[in-house]
C-alpha cells in the first residue's frame, strides 16, 4: 500500500509511539491535532484507507486510553498491524 502525504504523516507518527520512538504523554498531546489536521486530507487521498485507518487505530485509542503507557503501546502497534495487514496468527497454546 502506497500512502500518500497526509495518510503517510498519520501512520508514521503512530507508529513512532508503537515502536517506542515517543513517550506516552508526547503521544497524547499530538495524537488529536494531527488527526484534526491531517484526516480530513487523508480521506481525500485515500477513502477506504482513511476509514480504515479510523476502524482500527483511531477506534484503539479511544477505546484504550485509559490503559498503562505500556499497554496502550501495544495496543497500539497491533492496530497498526491490523491497519497494515500485518497481523500475527493468534497464539492460542
């Protein structure tokens, strides 16, 4: 998937905070005001993206807010793997 300027700015910038590259509260100070900035010109981009991009990691981070930094983070980095289709098979043993 080839993302263009603004869906390319919001995924690297969440990734950044799931691979450990951010803190938590650096995280949350930004996360809203780049979605308010840049989501708008992502759905232009790309529409099905943009609207996955908003079912799998925008949905996580308001459903897991409250979390632990650490928690959060991974929660985090598996809906980016969602989003990029790069999810681990289920470890169920």
């Amino acid at each position: 998937m080839k993302l263009k300027k603004h869906g390319a700015f919001l995924v690297n910038f969440v990734m950044d905070f799931a691979n450990g590259d951010m803190s938590r509260e650096a995280f949350d100070m930004d996360y809203s005001g780049y979605v308010i900035e840049h989501f708008p010109e992502f759905e232009r981009e790309h529409p099905r993206l943009s609207r996955k991009f908003a079912d799998t990691i925008d949905r996580t981070y308001s459903a897991c807010s409250w979390m632990t930094d650490d928690a959060l983070q991974h929660a985090i980095g598996d809906a980016v793997d969602e989003f990029l289709s790069e999810a681990p098979a289920a470890d169920i043993y």
